[in-house]
C-alpha cells in the first residue's frame, strides 16, 4: 500500500472560502426574495385585472345583443375560475341613462371582491392593484336618418 502523501500541488476549498461563498450566495438570495414576492403580487393582480376585462366585454356584447328598449340598469355578482382552486367574485355593474329617446349613455363597472370570508372589497395599501375596470358607451336606437332614402 502506498501512503497519502500531500504536496502542495494539490488544490481545493479550504473551510474558510467555502463559508465566505456561502454567506455571499445568501446575501445575494435574501436581495432577491423581496422581487419573487413583489412579481408574485402584480401577476396574481394582473390575473384579475384581465377576468375583470373579459367579463365586461362579454357583458358588453349582451347589451349590445339586448334591443334598445329593454336595455336597462342592473347589478349582478358573477365568480370565475375552477372551483378546486378558488374562484374569483366579480361584481358587475350596469348603469344605463336615457339620453334622448334614440340614445342611451352606458357605464359599465366591474370590481373584483376579495377572496376572504366576509366577500369585501380589495382594500388597504394594495388595492389600488385590483382596481375596478370602468367602460363608458353609448348604445343608439335602429332608425333610419334623414339621408336615408
């Protein structure tokens, strides 16, 4: 058997550069959780912002499929998602006016309700993220001008 003969041409880690890269790799991944977390928040916002603008335009195209003359205001509360996974409650708003008897201004409010147990709006420093979504329109009666024929 030979013996274990060290020379100094032998490299390696000593236990002192090992801790330092150590304490250097955890300095880097503590500077870099606050931006996991704040990427986490303005997707999972981005998410609801973009379920809020489908739901108004999918209310929208059934007030335009709606006639003119039973185009009315009203306020329902629909939920999106996959129920294993957790919904999303919307609040829909419709707020329609009588501007003359050919034409109708429309405001349309879409607003993301909490997913907590009381079912309350989003509220506190981050709110402002899931913001109501607010289309203005207007909707005009089928007649025929007075260029027509």
């Amino acid at each position: 058997m030979k013996p274990n003969i060290h020379s100094k041409e032998q490299q390696g880690f000593t236990l002192v550069e090992t801790t330092i890269a150590l304490v250097l790799m955890m300095i880097v991944f503590v500077g870099i959780a606050p931006l996991i977390v704040y990427a986490t928040r303005y997707n999972s916002a981005a998410a609801i912002r973009a379920g809020a603008l489908a739901i108004a335009q999918t209310k929208l195209e059934q007030v335009r499929a709606t006639p003119f003359s039973s185009c009315t205001s009203s306020t329902e509360t629909l939920s999106v998602g996959d129920p294993a996974t957790g919904l999303q409650t919307y609040t829909v708003q419709l707020f329609v006016t009588d501007t003359s008897s050919t034409l109708k201004d429309i405001t349309l409010v879409v607003t993301p309700q909490a997913r907590s147990t009381t079912g309350t709006q989003y509220a506190g420093s981050f709110g402002w993220m899931y913001g109501q979504v607010i289309i203005y329109t207007k909707r005009t009666s089928i007649t025929a001008g007075p260029n027509l024929g």
